[in-house]
C-alpha cells in the first residue's frame, strides 16, 4: 500500500515539474536566449508559399531565440477565422495575414493596431513596396493613400504577370506577348481543342481580378476619388470599360475548353503545367508550379513578363497583396513582440533569403537580386511591372463590392446577362453599396 | 381532503422541479441562440471602435431580402433540390429497404454497402465527384471518350450543373433515408405479409396495401428529416460548382455564407436566415397536414 502510494506521489511530483513543459498552451515568458519576447503565433494560408515562410521563421527563431507558432488555415477559411479573433476579447493570434480585398474594413473598424502606436517611430524604408500604399488607410478619405496611417506590413507581394511557353512560342516564331492583339494571335495559332487550348481566363473564384487588368490598361476604372469634388466617380459604366469587358470576355470564352465558365486560378495553373495552354496571366506565387517536376510537364519551358496592354507601355496588373497585421485585442508585450518580427521580416537579406525559398517578396531591391538567377525567371517580369502595378477597389466596403462584381460576371460569362446590363447593373449597385456605406458619390 | 389537496400539489409541483433543469438548458442551448439571430436580422452591423456596432433598422434587411434576386434564386433553387432529390432518395429507398429487409441473405452485407456513402464526409464527396465530373481528365468523361463520345463540361454547363449536382445529392443522402425505413421495415410484423398471401394476394398487392401504409409514418419521419438536411446543403456545393454557372446551383447555405463573410452583411444574413428558418417551418406544416389529411382518407375509406 505504502508503495502505491509512493509511486502516485512520484507521479504527481512529476506532473508537477515537468507539466509546464509539455503543456501545449502559450508560453508567455521568454526563453533565457531569447531577445526578450514572448512566443508569437501567426495566422496564414496555406498557400504554396507556406514553405518558405516556414524556413525564414525557423532562421528568426535561430537568430533572436525568440519563438514563433505558424498556424495555417485553408484560404476559403481564413477571414471567417480572422474575423472571429480580432472581435473575440482577446485575438488568439498575435499576427494575422489579410488579404487587399477586404484588409480595409478591418483598418476602418480599428480592429487591428496602428503600427505607429506600438512603435511611434515605425516607418517603411525606401525599398519596400507600398503597392498603392496597400497597408496605409486614411479615415477621413475612406482609402489606402500616403497620408493614412500604416497598419500592416506588405507580407506577400502577389501581383498579375503574364506567363507564356518559351519552346512553343519560339517554335512557331512568336515574340512574348506585349499587347492583347498578340495575346488572340497566338491564341488562334495554337488553338486545337480538345488536345491545345489557345487561352484561358480566370472565370469564377474572383473573376473581376482578370477584368481589372484589362479594364485599367483600358484606362478605365471601377470606380475613383475625385479630389477636384470631394466625391467617388463609379467608372464601370463607361465606354471604355465596355471595350474591356468585351475583351475579357474573349479572352475567357473565346479558345478556351468548354468548361470555361468553372475555370478559376487553379485551374488555370492546372492547364499551363500540362501544357494544354500555350499562355495565361496570373499570379505570380504561380510561378513555382510550373518548375515542379511531380507536378509539372512543362518544366523549364516556361518564361515571365508584363500583363499586356491595348499597346506597349499601357499595362496594368493587378496586385492581390497579402499584408500582415496586428490584433488591437492584444496586450502591448505580444504587439511588440508582433512588430518586432515584421520589422525583422522586412529587411534585405531576409527578404531575398524568403524570395530564394520561394516567397513572393515586397521589396523591389530584392526582385532586382533574384531576377540575376536564372532559377527564378520569373523575378524579372515582377520587377518590370511594378511600376505599372494597380491596385484593387480600396474602400472599406470591397469585399461587399467583389461579391457583388462576382455575381454579375458569372452571370455575362454564361449569357445570363449581356455585357451592357452588367456594367449598368454593377453602377448602380457599386453606386447603392457606396451610399449605404456613407461615401459620398457624384 | 386537505392533505390529498397538499399531496396532489406536492405532485404537480415536482413534476415542474423535475423539468426545471432540463427546460433552462434547452433555453439556454436553443432559445438563446435563435433569439439573437432573430435581433440581429433587425439590425445592420459594421466593424468600429474595435468591436461590431450594432444599429437597429427595423425590417429594412427583410425588406432587401425579398428584392435580392440572388437571394430568391438561391431559395428556388434550395427548394427544387430539395423537392427533386428527397423524392427520388425516397422511391430508392423504400425499394431497397423492402428488399433488403425481405431477403433471406446477406441481409448485413446489402445494409453495410448502401449506408456507406452516408459514412463519407461532405468533403470526401465533394472531391470524389469532382474528380468524376471533371471536363477535362474526369472518369466519366473519360469513359465516354473510351466509346467514342465527347463528353460535357457536367459542372460549368448551363443546363447539367444542377443536375449533377442533383445526382450527387441521391448518391449521399438515399442511404440515410434507407436506415430509416429499413428501420420500419424490420419492425413490421410477418404475419401480415404472410396471411395475406395464403388469402391468394399478390406480391405487389401485399406491398401496396399492406406494408406502404404501415410504413407511411417511418417514410414521413424519413422525408421530414431529409427535406431540412437538404435545406442545409453547402459542402457539395462549395466545392462542385461554388454556386455557377452564373447562379444556377447557388443555394441559401452558400449565399448566406457569402453574406456574413464576403460581403461583411451581419444583420442582412441573420434576417436570410430567419427567413430559411420560417420557409423549412411552413415546410413541415405542410408534410403534417398531409399526413393528417391521408390518415382521415385512409380512416373514411375503411
């Protein structure tokens, strides 16, 4: 009896010491080498990307001692999960990754912390790409501009380029494409259904992303700050944007597979890594698709360059940036030890080592530096855009204006509506949306 | 006499202690809930100050609901899938119940392979169709390429989309329906069928007028629960089509999802919501009536 008891005592005096260090909660204090921060966790999306992150936050983890949780979540779970923490009275996560669509309505509401309150003299160096100033919003213009405050760090610098077959195109004595008149004669050439599609478009999944390439190089726009009135101008209904609605719909329909309308990013990159397509604009954390041998029949046959324009020198990709911010519902210790590592992850050397693991960079001295590596072809064609880089609709209410944008292109695509009742429509709601909203409209 | 009085009382009164527990649970659990969705749907909401801001606007969000016509196809659809696959998993079924129930071996061997698609997770189905369906290196397309025919795009098509989504509806659910009818089928006494069949009545006789009105109150329990799971329907859906080509498979699950968190419309997807909630309600109004109505036929007949 009295060893029974012994060995439940041992047992209890065990759990009691070593309890600690198996417990699978948050350690709040610090370890003995580390620079003084508590462990952080990150909330991200697990994207083709996740890898390089993860090694970067391991070299993090090595340099400062400091420790780091990455919980990733699928994409299509992702604000559901983020919205339940920054509301929640505490966040779970002392870092989360949004995305440009709908980052503002979380800047607007205050749900996530100004980087200049945790630290008043936290600024962006000269190489870091603002994209549009994608992380900065102004609240008493109710969008992303230079005066805003800054509440994010550009984290994944996605952005439109235009990727294309070197063999075949070399082959049949085609120039990478530079404008859309390239984009449909190549297009014509190589079409040969059902073995060789000439061209496919992202028709579902955020079909408006593909549209807004064609429409901005179109100079037309959704919808812009009148700085002359004080009011939003909605552009969707005009001329031009007609003109590039058209085009976007050839560039979906027209020498695409007859499912085009269930064709989204994924099925794009699906069909350009079976060489079923000759060319197709996306984005560029695409890119590591193509070289992947188990995945990939076109390995090393696959070159980068602009999104094409109506002519040379008139594109517009658009950027799907990804920024990472920080919960308001956080004590200051874990917001500092937040900032600490975006201020980490910004650096030069960082930046190239993420870009070199296969990360989608945001400082444009780094894609000058992978660009010289043969490896990452594609790193040229995101520098030559930036410059040419547009921005998605940045006003607190885009992720209701998507939505909606969505709904009306899925409709043109498959004939339910016609081009013009789908830009009258999108006025008129973009218009409604905007009102309720509290912009003021002309 | 005082003392029965105090003794009845006693009795009463421990019956409400007893339930006492039981009822704030359920308020609690349930009512809760359903009383803040109900709110909410009178309210428009927004992100500010840090938290969720609550403003009261009356039945404006009803009022948008009815004049949303994404929203009123994403209904008549929900209905039709409903109406169109739970009659169909039940004629299944009933069959396959009757006959499984009926048949002297592998009677385990039978239920064990028809309950199998009902083990499978809405994810796993979604994915397994998906790579049925698919245009360009889908099974089914591949089969009718192998006789020579050039098969569809089954999800991106205007007119096969909802059907295949349709046919992958039967293939889940017709399992769950079967259990339960089966269920009835087991408890029915033999020797009904048996009398009946020494008195000269056919086997189609036996089933149409024997066993189908025994069966009728497990077959209602069946339709019932079905038809609300099929209001439910989301997973399928997301993955398969996520609501194309153009709006021919949306559905209320996935319109209200795109609500609440795409379109940040609280309150608006809370009154969608309570309006789902109201239509499956008068739904199963409607099955009860029926019964009732078929049980008083039935009644006057005899």
């Amino acid at each position: 009896m009295r060893s029974v008891k012994s060995v439940i005592g041992l047992l209890l005096l065990l759990a009691v010491v070593a309890g600690p260090a198996f417990a699978g909660g948050r350690s709040e204090v610090a370890s003995s080498e580390s620079d003084g921060h508590p462990e952080i966790s990150i909330l991200i999306n697990e994207s083709p990307w996740l890898g390089a992150f993860r090694e970067i936050v391991s070299v993090y983890e090595r340099e400062t001692g400091n420790s780091v949780e990455i919980v990733g979540s699928p994409y299509g779970a992702l604000l559901t999960r983020i919205t339940n923490s920054l509301t929640a009275p505490e966040s779970e996560f002392d870092i989360v990754i949004l995305d440009e669509v709908w980052a503002n309505q979380f800047y607007e509401g205050g749900l996530v912390a100004a980087l200049t309150d945790i630290d008043p003299d936290f600024a962006f160096d000269s190489g870091v790409l603002e994209y549009n100033w994608v992380t900065r919003w102004d609240h008493d213009l109710g969008t992303n501009a230079e005066s805003g405050t800054i509440y994010g760090v550009p984290i994944n610098g996605n952005m439109q380029i235009m990727y294309y077959r070197t063999d075949l195109l070399s082959e049949a004595g085609f120039d990478p494409p530079q404008t859309w008149d390239d984009v449909f004669e190549i297009a014509e050439h190589f079409y040969d259904p059902p073995n060789m599609y000439g061209m496919v478009g992202r028709a579902t999944g955020r079909p408006d992303f593909g549209l807004q390439a064609v429409l901005h190089s179109f100079d037309g726009y959704l919808m812009r700050y009148d700085v002359d009135s004080g009011n939003w101008d909605i552009g969707i209904n005009r001329p031009e944007a007609l003109e590039a609605l058209n085009l976007w719909l050839r560039l979906v329909r027209e020498y695409s597979p007859q499912d085009y309308p269930s064709i989204g990013q994924a099925q794009m990159i699906s069909l350009m890594q079976s060489g079923r397509i000759p060319m197709a604009y996306t984005v560029t954390a695409a890119a590591p698709n193509f070289d992947n041998p188990a995945a990939s029949a076109v390995v090393g046959n696959v070159g980068a360059t602009v999104v094409p324009g109506p002519e040379p020198g008139r594109n517009a990709p658009t950027t799907g940036i990804q920024p990472f911010a920080i919960p308001n519902n956080l004590p200051n210790e874990r917001k500092e030890a937040a900032l600490a590592f975006l201020q980490w992850v910004l650096q030069p050397d960082v930046q190239v080592q993420f870009g070199r693991a296969g990360g989608i960079v945001t400082r444009q001295d780094a894609w000058e530096t992978l660009a010289e590596d043969p490896d990452f072809w594609w790193a040229q064609a995101v520098a030559d855009s930036t410059p040419y880089a547009r921005g998605q609709i940045r006003v607190a209410p885009g992720g209701r204006i998507f939505d909606m944008l969505e709904g009306l292109l899925r409709q043109v695509v498959v004939g339910d509506l016609t081009p013009e009742q789908t830009l009258q429509q999108a006025e008129t709601q973009i218009r409604a949306i905007m009102e309720d909203e509290g912009y003021p409209v002309q | 006499m005082q003392i029965r009085n105090l003794t009845s009382w006693a009795d009463n009164g421990f019956k409400y202690i007893a339930l006492a527990p039981l009822i704030i649970v359920l308020v609690v659990l349930v009512a809760a809930p359903v009383v803040q969705l109900v709110s909410t749907s009178f309210a428009r909401t927004r992100f500010a100050s840090g938290g969720i801001e609550f403003t009261p606007v009356g039945l404006a969000n009803y009022r948008a609901a009815f004049a949303d016509q994404v929203a009123m196809r994403a209904l008549l659809n929900t209905t039709l899938l409903a109406i169109i696959s739970v009659s169909v998993e039940t004629a299944i079924a009933v069959v396959l119940a009757l006959a499984v129930g009926y048949s002297r071996r592998g009677n385990i061997l039978y239920r064990t392979i028809f309950i199998f698609p009902m083990l499978l997770p809405p994810i796993a189905i979604g994915v397994m169709w998906l790579m049925i369906y698919d245009f360009n290196y889908g099974v089914l397309n591949q089969v009718l390429a192998f006789v020579g025919v050039r098969g569809p795009a089954w999800l991106a098509s205007n007119y096969l989309a909802f059907p295949s989504i349709i046919v992958v509806d039967i293939w889940h659910w017709t399992s769950f329906v079967f259990l339960i009818v089966l269920a009835g089928v087991e408890t029915l006494p033999h020797e009904l069928s048996e009398s009946a069949r020494i008195d000269g009545a056919t086997e189609p006789q036996i089933i149409r007028r024997i066993l189908l009105p025994l069966l009728k109150p497990i077959i209602l329990v069946a339709v019932v629960t079905r038809t609300i799971f099929a209001f439910k329907v989301y997973e399928q859906i997301y993955l398969l089509t996520d609501g194309g080509p153009g709006n021919r498979t949306e559905v209320v699950s996935s319109y209200i999802m795109r609500v609440f968190f795409n379109q940040n419309r609280m309150g608006y997807a809370a009154s969608l919501s309570v309006l789902t909630l109201l239509f499956i309600a008068a739904l199963i109004c409607v099955f009860y009536l029926i019964q009732a109505r078929l049980g008083r036929d039935g009644r006057a007949t005899k």
